[in-house]
C-alpha cells in the first residue's frame, strides 16, 4: 500500500481526527461566520463527504451568489467564484456547460436562491444539469441584519414582521422536486454526521441535486424569536422539529404533524443536460 | 428679512440612514417597494419600525429582488400613490431595466441611493459606480455632502419630482458608511412642517383615475417615440428652475438655502477643486490650511448632477487658472470619470476656460484624506503655473492589488 492519499472505500468509519487542512484556504482564515453558526458545521460535512468521494480539489469548481452561506468558497481552496446576488446558479450553469468534467458545487441561502434567484432556482432544477446544490436555511437574510426570507415559517419574527410573518413559507424541497431536480434532500446543521452522508449521496448522484439545510441564525432570527442561546435554538428548530424519513415512516401521521422531515426526499433517473446536449449535437452533425 | 415662518426645528445626532429613514417618515408615501442592501439596508429597517409603529400609514412591501422593488414603485407610482425605496450599489444594478421604465413613464419616484462600489470584485464601500451608470437614465440626481444636506434633500426630492413642469423619478444620493453610518449633529423639522411642504400628492393622471382612462408604456413606433422622449428630455431641461425654487423655498421654511452648486472660497481662487457629496468636505479642510498660507484655491461642489447645470459650472469656472476634477467613479475608457469630461465639456465654449485635470480617487471605499486633497491641489498649483501635468490618473490606491495575468 502506498502512502498516497487514495479515496476512502468506506466512509463514516474513520476514527482519527479528520484532516480539513488540504481543503481549505489558511489565509483566508478564520472565517467571518458568527459565534453559534451553523455554516461552519455545514462546511465541514460538505468537506468529509467530497473526502470520501475522493474528489481532488482542481476537480471541483464551487459558485455562490451573495449571503452568509455564499462566503464558502472564500475558504476552500477549489475553483471558486463568489457572484451575484442570486446568480449563482446561472454561473453554474456556465462553468459546468464550459467544462462538463468539473464537480459543480454551489453554495446558496434560502434569500439568495428562493428570493432573487428564484427563477435561476427552478430552471437549474429543470434541467437537471450535473451540480449539487446546497441551500444553508435559516429563514432569513443574515448578512443584511435578519429581514424576513421566502422560508420563514408564519408567525415567525424578523426585522420586516415584527409582529410576525403574514406569509406562507417555501418548502424549498418540494419546489425542488415540482421543478424538476433529480436528488432532493434535506439535513440540519445539529445532525453533522447525517449530512455528511446526505451530502455525499448528493455529490455522487448525477443531474441537479438539492440539499436543504436547516441551519438557523442566532444572531438574527433567534434572538428575534425568543430563543434562549445557541443549543436550545438548535434544539427546538433542528433536533426536536425535524424527523428523519424511516422514523416518520414508522410513526402514524399524528405523531409526525408539524415536523419537517430530513433525509433523501426523492432520487429519479433522467437524462443530464450536458449529455442531453451531446445527443443533439452527435445527431445534427450524424456522427 | 423674509417674513416666512420659519418652521421649530428639533437639534439631534443622526446618522446619514437615520435621516433619511425619518424624512420619509415624515413624508409619509403612499407606497415603499423595499429588498434589503449594505449599506442602505438601514434606511428600510428603520422606517419599518416607522410603519409597525403606526407612525406612517405606507404600504410597505417587502419584495423578493431589487428588480421587483422598483417595479412595485412603478406599479404604485402609475396608480397615483407617491412611492419610494432606498438601494445601493448591485440593487440599483438590478434595477437598471425598470430605471429607464419609470423615467419614460415619467412617474415621480424617490430612491435614496447610498453610493457603494459595484462588483466585481465584490466590495460594500464607498464610491459613486453604481448612480453615474444610471447618469443617463432619466432621473435627476441630487448629492448630498452631509446627514443634514441628505435629510433636506429627501425632502425637497418629493417637490421637484412631483412638479408638474417636472414629472421625473429623482435619486438622492449620500456616501455609502462615510454618510450613511456617520452620526452627524443635524436639525430636523417638525412633521406638520413636512407635511405643509411637500404637500398632497395629486397626479395629473393615474390608472385608478377611471373616468379618465389611459394607457402607460405602450408601444410607441417611428410616428410617436421621438416626441415623447423629446418631451422628457425638455421636463429633464426644465427641472433645473425648478430645483432652484424649491432650494429657496426650503430655506425659507428651514433656513437652509440650496442651489445648484455649493462654491467654496471660489470668487477669488486661482485654482478649484470641483467634486461631489462628503470628500468635499475633506477638500475644503484642505482649502483652509492652503488660505492660511495665502494660497488662492477653493472649491466647486455641484449638488445637482443630473440634470447636469453646465452654463452655472461654466460661469463658476471661468477665469480660473486650474482645475482638477475628483471622479468617485471611472468610465472605464480611458478617458478619466464621467464628472470630469462633463465638467471639461461644459468649459469648451468658454473664452477664458482654465487648464483641467481629472484624478480618480476613493474606489470601494480606500481612504481619501487632508493630505491626498493637499497633493491634489499641490498638482493643479503647477498646472497653473504652466507646468505639464498629466490629463487624468488614479490618485490614493490601497497598497494589497493583486495583478491579473496581462494587466
């Protein structure tokens, strides 16, 4: 056996200390998330799930849009381009199309995706181009101080209702799944070890994969909504709201009311974009 | 003496988005289509709290783009309600499309624009990018030096939109964080005072007016395009007066005068340093120091841009030995900033025009300080010596550029 880093057969049963230090940009350190963050979390599942895949880091090109959770790929030391707000997947759509061999990943908010770049959002998914979406949710606009996003749930406090949200939330991943995606999953940023393994079935599948993680703000939205400090917001919101899909598949329909359900939603079989796009050109030039 | 009621005025601190935000709550609007932007995320913020707290009775919607928020102002605005949103930098980007549509409507929107520097690469600082791109889009434009001079803008932006030898959407313009998150000593107005100034909205047509029905925006070919945009750049031209009149008219209910250039020191100086909104006043400290010494210099800051006043920065020019112009902002064409060329032009016809410079300085924000405006006025000194001084340069560039392969 050699001593080269090779892609680890079987995942999730390494026992010492994970080495992220290859993936990351040490200068551009430490990052500028806020103490009881979830993305920190977030990005490091996301890293032990691209380990176990084995992907080299020139092999994956990582886009965002503008938010908390877009400032990812300022710290991994991939190909990466931090965009516009809500934009990020129509560049996406580019770098993949351009260079069909790279690991597309983005890195979007729940603002930043279902807001502005909603319509960016559903089209990416209807096309079922190769990229993994990750949208870190946490039902507000954190970076311009906690106005009311898309996902908020009704009743819930920002700096835009005050009095609480008049309006119906997103289900982002049944949007998802309505407008096309292939892979469509949820996880939390409290279950890391779930994610990571949710993460990397996202990566490996291929066409649009779509991974909602609820990953709440303590700076904004918890404060505004009563809870009491980091863990007991975790708590409530991600651990004690969230089912996974075999224990709501065991449990009556009364005994999962109310609670959002985690894991892989939906997995379909259809034609990726770049290969559709091959298709067509092997059948216009007769080849 | 004039014998108009000065109105009771009410000496605070505010920052330059505290301001604003509560002018607009003293105005009131109808409508406030509104998406969340550094750095003038804080003008909407603290005006919602204005309409939870039932200080205002505006429709504030909470849209999901820049894009939709000006379309709300259009859609509210075509209907008769006064309208108006805050934005900076890539929302005013964003908006860019429906600029042009309110414009040509010819609907009297407000948008305070906190300048910040556009991307790429992204920064969230200061420069004036984002509003001299939208320089040609048929909004008039205000800058303000100061939180004061931002409050009475916003304020008076209502009057000259809503002329009706007018009828143009307007963007009030203060420097993104060295304005916008300043806390400056500042006298507010009293709301009646406001109220009494800007008065009730009442549109000379809307769509909600239903005897009287009509149509905006609709197709309009070869036979009747020209003409209309004819009639907007002539309400475009006319709106010049009428900024002066409400200038005048402010300040006879506040005691604060504005015209359409503030000249510093200008009747007498040899050499002029012509730039907009906050750096002035850096530029003026550094007028006093040069005063003291007995050096003839001044400054030349013009309030209004658009529409630009060339014959009032002609005559203010004339007869100078120098001038420099600070560009916020650069027109990427070699060429030096879009105040500079417009500040050359407005000179060309001019028998005794100065020498001019231009110098770009502040993008994204890097610092723009007493000795930089010192050097600055230092190089025009030796132009009006008859020394060769180079046309246009960057002046007061951050040290940590990284050089992209070729550049």
């Amino acid at each position: 056996m050699t001593t080269e880093a090779t892609a680890r057969t079987v995942p999730y049963k390494e026992k010492k200390p994970f080495d992220y230090d290859p993936y990351l940009r040490q200068g551009k350190l430490p990052h500028i998330w806020c103490a009881g963050c979830g993305h920190g979390i977030v990005l490091k599942s996301l890293l032990r799930a691209i380990d176990a895949l084995g992907w080299k880091n020139d092999d994956i090109s990582m886009v965002s849009g503008i938010g908390c959770s877009s400032r990812t790929p300022g710290y991994v030391d991939f190909n990466t381009m931090h965009t516009l707000h809500g934009r990020a997947f129509a560049f996406a759509t580019g770098v993949k199309f351009a260079n069909p061999k790279l690991n597309v990943i983005v890195t979007t908010g729940d603002g930043d995706a279902l807001a502005i770049g909603g319509n960016h959002f559903i089209h990416a998914a209807r096309r079922n181009m190769d990229m993994t979406i990750l949208v870190y949710n946490n039902y507000i606009y954190g970076m311009t101080s906690g106005q009311g996003s898309p996902t908020m749930p009704e009743g819930a406090v920002s700096t835009t209702s005050r009095f609480g949200s008049i309006e119906p939330p997103f289900d982002t991943c049944e949007l998802a799944k309505t407008a096309g995606a292939t892979f469509v999953a949820r996880g939390t940023a409290f279950h890391a070890q779930e994610l990571e393994k949710t993460l990397y079935e996202a990566l490996k599948h291929k066409g649009t994969s779509v991974v909602d993680i609820l990953d709440s703000c303590p700076t904004y939205y918890g404060r505004f909504n009563k809870h009491k400090n980091v863990s007991e917001m975790m708590k409530s919101i991600e651990k004690d709201g969230t089912i996974s899909v075999a224990q709501a598949a065991k449990l009556p329909p009364e005994k999962t009311e109310g609670k959002i359900v985690r894991g892989i939603l939906h997995r379909a079989e259809r034609l990726e974009y770049c290969d559709g796009y091959q298709n067509l050109l092997d059948r216009v030039q007769n080849k | 003496m004039s014998t108009a009621k000065v109105a009771k005025q009410t000496a605070t601190g505010l920052t330059g988005n505290s301001a604003v935000a509560y002018a607009m709550m003293q105005i009131n609007p109808d409508v406030c289509g509104a998406y969340p932007i550094t750095p003038s995320t804080t003008v909407i913020e603290e005006f919602s709290s204005y309409v939870a707290d039932g200080r205002v009775d505006t429709g504030l919607i909470t849209v999901e783009s820049e894009h939709s928020a000006m379309s709300a102002c259009i859609g509210a605005a075509s209907a008769g309600a006064r309208a108006m949103s805050a934005t900076s930098s890539q929302g005013l980007a964003l908006m860019w499309e429906m600029l042009y549509i309110a414009s040509g409507m010819r609907l009297p929107i407000v948008l305070c624009d906190v300048n910040r520097a556009l991307s790429a690469p992204i920064n969230i600082h200061c420069d004036h990018s984002d509003t001299m791109g939208a320089r040609d889009s048929g909004w008039i434009q205000l800058y303000s030096e100061t939180v004061q001079e931002a409050y009475d803008n916003m304020i008076q932006a209502v009057r000259i939109a809503e002329d009706k030898r007018v009828q143009l959407p307007i963007m009030v313009c203060l420097d993104g964080f060295i304005t916008s998150h300043s806390i400056e000593n500042i006298e507010l107005l009293d709301d009646e005072s406001v109220q009494d100034f800007v008065g009730e909205y009442k549109p000379e047509r809307s769509l909600l007016d239903v005897d009287n029905p009509l149509t905006l925006g609709a197709t309009a070919l070869q036979d009747s395009y020209m003409p209309l945009k004819h009639q907007q750049s002539n309400a475009m031209k006319a709106s010049k007066e009428v900024v002066i009149e409400i200038g005048k008219e402010f300040g006879e209910v506040s005691g604060r005068s504005y015209g359409l250039l503030e000249e510093y020191d200008l009747d007498d100086a040899e050499v002029a340093i012509v730039v907009l909104s906050s750096s002035a006043g850096t530029v003026k400290d550094a007028v006093d120091k040069l005063r003291a010494e007995g050096k003839k210099v001044g400054v030349l800051r013009p309030r209004l841009f658009r529409p630009f006043p060339h014959k009032e920065i002609a005559k203010a020019l004339s007869g100078k030995k120098a001038v420099c112009v600070l560009d916020r902002a650069d027109s990427m064409d070699g060429f030096g900033g879009p105040l500079f060329k417009d500040i050359r032009a407005a000179l060309y016809a001019d028998d005794n025009r100065p020498k001019i410079i231009g110098r770009v300085f502040g993008l994204g924000g890097a610092d723009f300080n007493v000795d930089n405006a010192l050097d600055v006025i230092g190089e025009t000194i030796k132009l009006a010596a008859g020394e060769d001084v180079e046309l246009f340069r960057y002046i007061g560039e951050g040290q940590n550029a990284q050089t992209i392969a070729g550049c």
